[in-house]
C-alpha cells in the first residue's frame, strides 16, 4: 500500500485574494503613517539639537491633566502612556484578525512567522545580555531591542519606490504583530510597578463589560468610547502600563461578521482608529520620544557604553539573525517549500529590515532607564541602530526590485477590469495555501 500524499505549504506562495485585499488595506495606510512618523522623527531630531531644543523639552515637560484621578501627566508621558494605547488597540485588532481569518488561524500557517518572531525576539535579546555581561553594563535594557516598527520599516520601502509581493509584506506584517503582542506581554510583566490591586481589579472588571457588550451585539460608539477611556486611567492607575488596556481591547472586538453585517466590530474600529494611530498617535510620540541631542559624547556612547552597543547590535546583528535562522529552521522542520519565485536572499532582506525597532523600542527604552543621561544614550542608540537597519535593508531590497516589480505587475494585472486580479482566476493558478507532494 503506498502512502498517502503529504501535503507541503509553500511560504511566501500567493495569498488568497481575501488575505491579500485586507493585508493591502492595512499596509496602504501604515506606509502613510509610517512617512509621516519619519517626517516627525526628523523635526524632533533637529529641534532637539538647534538654539531652540530648550523650547523642546518645555514643551516636552509641561503637565496636565486631572491630578484627582492620577491623571496630571507631562506631555510626554500622555503621548507614551495615552497615545500610544490606540496604537496598540489596533495592533491588537490585527493579531485578533490573523488568528481568526489570517496567517496565525492555522497552525501549519501560523508556525513560520511565529518561530521567526520568537526568534526575532530572543536573539537581539540574548546578543544584548551577552554584550553588557562582557562589558560590565547593567541588563536593564534586555526588551530594547525586541520589537519591530512595522510602520517605518514600510515607509523605508516607500520612500525606496519597492514593490515587494503581497506575501513579502504580509510576512513582514504577520511579524510585526507576534512582535507587539510580545512587546505588550514584556511591559505587562516586567514593567509594572506599585500595582494598586483596586485599580487594577476595577480595569479587569470593566474589560468584563467590554466582553459582555460584544457578546451581545451591542452597537454604539457611546458605549465604548467612555467605557475604553475608563479601563484605560483605572489600567493607569493600577500600576500596569496603560497600553495593556488597548492591545486587550484589540483583542476583545469581534473580528467575524454576523449575517448581513458589512463589516464586524473590528472591522469598523481599524478602518477608524488605524489613520489615527499611524498618522497622529505614532509620530506625535515620535515628536517626544526622538529629540536626542547628537553630540560627538552622545554619539560615543553608542559605541562605547555597553548597553547603548548591545541595543544597535541586538538591532542590527540579532534582529537579522534571529528572523532569518528562525524562518529557515522553521521551513525546513515543517518541510515548507519556498515560492520558487523568489530566494532565501529576500527573507534575508526582510529579516534586516525587521531590525528598524523604532517606536516600541524607544518606549521600552523609556521604561528600562529612568536615568536621563542613560535614557538619551539608548534613545541614540535606538535610532543608530534602526538608521543602520534601513540603510542595508535598502541596498539588499534595491538589488531585487526589479524581480519584486515583475511579481506585483503579475498580481496586479486586471486586463478585464473586474476589480479582481487575473492571476487569481486563471486554471490551476496553483494560489491555494498547500500543494500535493507524492
């Protein structure tokens, strides 16, 4: 009796066309965003180092708010703790979405980008420890540099004119999210600090509500908006870092349509929160978080402190290598068969543009070194380290733009203009997430 035949996935293969119209929505308006959080990240950088950089850090250090509630909060501490909680509400909504309709709702699917996240996670990590143990630092900024900035990364791919293949940023993406849900869980462990059990049971509680108003289909911004607001200060006050009570909103929102609906609950808050999120939310914390002064000493630091070295090597080095090996191993373990279209050369690319880890790392960095000299050395460092990224990550994507060209063109063409690519309606286009091996 022969065997049966053993089902391989093909990585990086064409994606349903379902997958890829909702990976273009998010990606079209996080390239935008991510232009924008360039040009802030630019402006926070040159006033920080003009005449006027005093005017930066009043502006910077002015408070408000309601002291009753625990709420007076410098300017930019509500950008961090405040504005960055929507960013991580709609990083919540797309991990929801990939475990329920995208790359992470299967395990055969979900083991790729998974494994290579981890990786991506552990080695900057491990490369950090390693460094600072060898220099004498302290391991306080072992997160640093962990994380992914999804949106800078494709505002690099904008700015180079790329036109990578809907699975090429989709991969990117799906590592971007197991990324920020890694990212939520360090700061939701490691970084909280004088839990008020009280305030804290009450941000559970209202989380329950939250649940409970999903359960039962009930539609209103006027429900929500007041009860996310709530969670959020009593998350605040709790002593957990408030971006908790966004990603596990995320989380909560119904991400499947019930009959007749045009979009779910998910749906409507991405397509209205995303542009918030990587137009406003992100680049104003950009604006506060990226004005380092860029001195000769600052710059020293970088390379001779042991914890600002770790952070770029972790970045530049441990990002590259861990995505990469991780991806590979992953492939070859679950006998995943590379899109013959492209190389391991191109997960290469992704795997180094990965290491632009701007702004979750610059939060984390905050949150790790309450020491301002020592919080401008990592700050530098953050943005030495994603610089160096994007520049490689440019000169390895450019080498294979004119491949990557022809495969868009190839996705794209719609010779009959039904608003459907042609490719996903010819014969035995071979497009499906699996392919027979005998």
């Amino acid at each position: 009796m022969s065997d049966a035949p053993r089902r391989r996935t093909t990585f990086l293969g064409l994606l349903p066309l379902p997958e890829r119209n909702a990976v273009a929505d998010a990606l079209r308006t996080e390239t935008i965003g991510g232009l924008v959080l360039l040009a802030a990240a630019v402006v926070a950088l040159i006033w920080a180092n003009t005449p006027w950089s005093g005017v930066y850090e009043q502006i910077r250090d002015v408070r408000f708010g309601v002291p009753a509630l625990g709420l007076d909060l410098s300017v930019g501490h509500w950008t961090a703790d405040g504005l960055l909680a929507v960013f991580f509400l709609v990083a919540g909504v797309e991990l929801k979405r990939e475990l329920v309709v995208g790359e992470l709702r299967t395990p055969a699917t979900a083991a790729l980008p998974v494994i290579a996240a981890i990786c991506g996670m552990a080695v900057p990590a491990a490369l950090y420890a390693a460094t600072v143990t060898v220099g004498g630092g302290t391991l306080d900024g072992w997160a640093v540099p962990m994380a992914t900035d999804i949106a800078f990364a494709l505002a690099v791919l904008a700015v180079l004119s790329t036109h990578l293949p809907a699975a090429l940023r989709a991969f990117l993406l799906t590592l971007a999210v197991v990324d920020d849900l890694g990212a939520i869980l360090i700061i939701a462990i490691f970084f909280t600090s004088d839990l008020n059990v009280w305030a804290l049971g009450g941000a559970v509680a209202g989380l329950g509500v939250f649940y409970a108003l999903q359960r039962y289909r009930v539609r209103g911004w006027w429900w929500y908006v007041p009860l996310g607001i709530v969670i959020w200060a009593l998350m605040y006050n709790g002593g957990v870092h408030a971006t908790v009570a966004g990603v596990a909103m995320g989380l909560i929102l119904r991400t499947t349509r019930d009959k007749g609906e045009e979009a779910s609950p998910a749906e409507r808050t991405s397509h209205l929160l995303r542009p918030v999120s990587a137009g406003v939310a992100v680049p104003l914390f950009a604006l506060f978080a990226a004005g380092v002064s860029v001195s000769g000493a600052a710059l020293d630091a970088v390379f001779t402190e042991p914890e600002p070295l770790g952070v770029v090597l972790g970045l530049v080095v441990g990002k590259t290598v861990g995505i990469f090996a991780g991806t590979y191993l992953a492939a070859r373990f679950t006998r995943a068969r590379l899109n013959p279209d492209l190389e391991w050369a191109d997960v290469f690319s992704l795997a180094v543009l990965a290491g632009i880890g701007f702004t979750v790392a610059l939060l984390i960095g905050e949150l790790a070194f309450t020491d301002p000299a020592d919080a401008e050395h990592i700050k530098a460092a953050v943005l030495v380290g994603s610089l160096t990224a994007s520049g490689l990550a440019a000169l390895l994507v450019r080498r294979r733009n004119a491949i990557y060209r022809r495969l868009y063109e190839e996705e794209t063409r719609d010779d009959d203009a039904d608003g459907i690519p042609d490719i996903y309606q010819q014969t035995g286009s071979g497009h499906g997430s699996a392919e027979t091996d005998s």
